[in-house]
C-alpha cells in the first residue's frame, strides 16, 4: 500500500523527525502553563484527585494532555499533534517506546519509524535540521464512534545525518521537501482512554 515515493519518504523522515508542529506545540505549552496557573491557586479542589481524573500517559516530561483523551474529533486531533510532539522527542532522546505504545501492531509506518530509531542510535547517528512542519490545519473526520481520519500537509526542512564523530554520513542527506500530502487512522482504546494510530501517512 506504501508506494515507491512515500517509502523513499519515509526512510528520511524516520532520520530526522524533528517535529514543529507550531499550532500542536503552542497548545500543549500552554495547557501545561494553565495546569501550572491552576494549582498555584489556594482552593480545595485543586488538592484533591477527581474522580474522573485519567491516569497519566506517555513520558514524564511530556505526557498526553488530558484534550486527546476525548472520543471525538477535536481529541483525535489533539492526539494526531501529540504523537507528532512524541516523534520528535524521540528522535532526541533516540527512545521509541512511546512511539510503540500509542500505535496498533498494524501500523507498519510506525513499527518502521521505531525500529529505524533504534538503528540509527545503535550506530551512533545524529541529526541537523530536518524539522517537519503542518501547514495549515489538520482536518479530521470521524468514520465512526470509536474510528477518526486525519488529512494535513506537511513540510521537511533539509537535514543532515551525522556519525559518531559528527561527519556527514555519505548519502544519508536530504535536501527537504514540501506539500507531502499526509494523514493518519486512529482508534478508540477504552482501556486506556486514549486513541491508537493505526495507519500514517507522509507523502
């Protein structure tokens, strides 16, 4: 189902993705800024747990805002950046897990990107530059109660691979690219209370 371009586009993307997801990352910057505000405040319900409260997910330092735990469009959404802001983190800290626990077995782009990651690090590979970008908004459409589609656009800025000694890696160099048509399938976990990326799409 991958043809020959999105493959190729792929590969380079799983070098280097370095996330700036610009509307994605101001949201969750600034829910974790109002969570911050609203515990600073002297009230009583601020210090105990609600009831409704979701266990935490994903990493310490980024963990999934609690508006992509919604089973609707905008929490789809939301988690559509999330993953994209996972991404990028991972291809800093070279840690995949995360990448692996929000994504179905069937999504082989994600398995891809995962296991890339680990084979890069495990050769020591560092990246300059090749930041990916949304341009304009995400569009998503919910093809059931507990199924969501995205549509965007997305952007590559060029990067460079890296070795152990920091010497450009001969071939591993990507001049970027513009208007990749991209999108993503998630699913509705109960379990969890958080959707699950079966399908992505980049190009």
């Amino acid at each position: 189902m991958i043809n020959t371009r999105r493959d190729d586009v792929t590969r380079r993307w799983a070098l280097r993705l370095s996330v700036c997801l610009v509307a994605g990352a101001a949201a969750l910057t600034g829910c974790s800024e109002k969570q911050e505000a609203n515990e600073s405040l002297p009230t009583t319900s601020s210090a105990e747990p609600s009831e409704d409260a979701l266990p935490p997910l994903g990493p310490q330092d980024l963990p999934m805002p609690d508006e992509a735990r919604t089973q609707d469009a905008a929490g789809a959404e939301a988690f559509v950046r999330y993953y994209f802001a996972l991404l990028n983190k991972s291809l800093t800290d070279m840690d995949p897990q995360h990448l692996r626990q929000f994504a179905e077995d069937g999504c082989d782009v994600c398995e891809r990107v995962a296991r890339e990651t680990e084979s890069d690090a495990a050769q020591g590979y560092t990246y300059r530059g090749g930041e990916l970008t949304v341009a304009g908004e995400v569009s998503v459409t919910m093809t059931g109660p507990a199924e969501a589609q995205s549509a965007f656009i997305a952007d590559q800025a060029p990067m460079t691979v890296l070795d152990r000694t920091g010497v450009p890696v001969p071939g591993l160099d990507f001049d970027g690219e513009e208007a990749l048509s991209s999108g993503t399938i998630t699913v509705w976990d109960p379990s969890l209370r958080s959707w699950q990326l079966t399908e992505l799409t980049l190009g």
